[in-house]
C-alpha cells in the first residue's frame, strides 16, 4: 500500500493532532505529540520536522513562563539556551 509522502498513517494521524493541540496553546502535550509523530515517520524529513516542532513547543514553555515571571529577555539570551 502507498502512502502519500511514503509515511506510515500513524504519523499523520499524531502529526494531525498535534498541529491542533500546538494551535490550543497545549504546549506540553503538543511536544508530546509531536514526538510520538517524530516515531511513528518512516521519512526522514518529516522526522526531522516533528522533532523541530517539539522543540519549538518546549521553547514556547520557557518562553511563557518568562513572561507570567514579567522577564524581558534579548534575543541573544534565549537564542544561549538551545
């Protein structure tokens, strides 16, 4: 059986959800999402971007955290901590 992108149905279904759950603002759970998709892909450019997106969701944790504490950070100290 083919599959578009020659990906298993279980990376879109995750990728899917989680798309949805990032666009929530569900970060935590988003991050989770994205790396169960990140396992489920048989292709590597979309493992690579699944991982991507987890990062980014972690970092929009921090980056929410830093702002309830009232923290103005520069871009070069949040780009110190990747």
């Amino acid at each position: 059986m083919a599959f578009k992108n020659l990906d298993s149905p279980l990376y879109f279904r995750a990728a899917i959800a989680a798309a949805q759950i990032e666009r929530i603002g569900d970060y935590r759970h988003a991050a989770q999402t994205w790396s169960k998709a990140a396992r489920y892909s048989r292709n590597p450019l979309n493992q690579t971007w699944s991982e991507h997106r987890a990062d980014f969701c972690l970092m929009q944790i921090e980056r929410e955290k830093l702002k309830k504490s009232g923290y103005v950070a520069d871009s070069a100290e949040i780009y110190s901590i990747i």
